[in-house]
C-alpha cells in the first residue's frame, strides 16, 4: 500500500503528458465554444430569451480564468514548478463552481431538454466537472511531489 501511495505522489512523463492533453482540450473546447457563441450563436444556444443570452454573456471572464489557470499549471508542470499545485487546484475549483452555477440555471430553465442546444449544454457540463474533479484529483494526489519542486 505505501509502494502504490508513492508510485502516485511522482510526477512522470505520461503525466505531463497526460495533463497537457487535458489543458489543450479544455482550452479547444472554451475556445470554440465562445468563438461559435460570438460569431454563429445559433449553433450552441439552447435558447433565445434575453435572460439565456444575459446568463451566457456572463461566463467569458470565468471561462477565461478557467482556461489561465490550466494553462499557467501546465506551464509550471513543464518547469516543474511548484506553483504548479496552486495554480490547478485554483482551476479545478472554478471549475467545480463554474459547473455548479451553469447546471443551476440549466435545471431551473428546461434547458436541457431544448434539443441539441440542450445537448452541447449537458456534454459540457459533464465535460467540466469531469475536468475539474481529474485535475483536483490529480494534483493532489501528487501535492507532495509538486509541492517539492523547486
């Protein structure tokens, strides 16, 4: 049991790598979402009340922030800085928090069940919190071994 405690509080290759994967997929999917949003809206809108649209012109900065702080922890990885705990903990968070709110709202307004609209909103809403408990999970596991980097 203690061999299986330290095997996972290391840092390997295959977990860079496997966290870069997961940045650069986080970040492509906020990426195309709010450049569809802006530019085709009718592609990922699940509806068309002024409140929806009021709702999802709120979320730009958070996702951003969602996305800075993937990205900056990625970077620190690389680095192996040990900024790098921080920094996903500080996303996994505002991940949680982000998939909170949004799932709130998507309850309270049917929107789920507004057709494939509703669809993309369930697909990242799983996608979200999915990401945001791997990434928790992931470095804390390895918070030892992270919070030892230089």
């Amino acid at each position: 049991m203690a061999a299986a405690a330290a095997a996972r509080d290391e840092v390997t290759a295959a977990d860079v790598r496997r966290v870069t994967t997961l940045t650069a997929v986080a970040f492509a999917v906020l990426v195309v979402y709010w450049t569809l949003w802006f530019a085709a809206r009718s592609a990922v809108a699940s509806d068309t009340t002024a409140s929806y649209y009021d709702f999802e012109n709120a979320f730009p900065l958070a996702d951003a922030w969602l996305a800075l702080c993937l990205v900056v922890g990625t970077v620190l990885l690389h680095r192996r800085h040990r900024g790098t705990l921080l920094w996903f903990l500080l996303g996994a968070g505002g991940g949680v928090y982000l998939f909170c709110m949004d799932v709130l709202y998507d309850l309270e307004h049917s929107i789920y069940t507004s057709g494939a609209g509703g669809v993309i909103e369930l697909g990242i809403n799983v996608l979200t919190l999915a990401l945001s408990v791997w990434f928790a999970r992931w470095a804390w596991r390895r918070r030892h071994a992270l919070l030892a980097f230089a």
